[in-house]
C-alpha cells in the first residue's frame, strides 16, 4: 500500500476547480493550466 503525500494543486482556469499534480505534468508543472484537455479545448 502507497501512502500519498500532499501534492501540489492548481485551480483550473476554466472550470476553476483544484486539480493535483500529475507524474506526467513532472517537468511542466509551471506552465500547466488546466485540469484536462477538454478545459485546454474549451478555454474561455
């Protein structure tokens, strides 16, 4: 069993909900922006 750490969030800029780090956003965290690639799609 894994035991999770507190990982950084963001707040999506389209939907404006927190979202949590991802291993695959590793070295882009900085310029990360939105949640999904549906808000990514549908940004405002």
């Amino acid at each position: 069993m894994s035991i999770k750490k507190k990982l950084p969030f963001k707040i999506c800029q389209t939907c404006n909900l927190e979202f949590n780090w991802r291993k695959k956003w590793k070295r882009d965290w900085d310029n990360v922006k939105y949640c999904s690639e549906r808000c990514r799609r549908n940004k405002k």
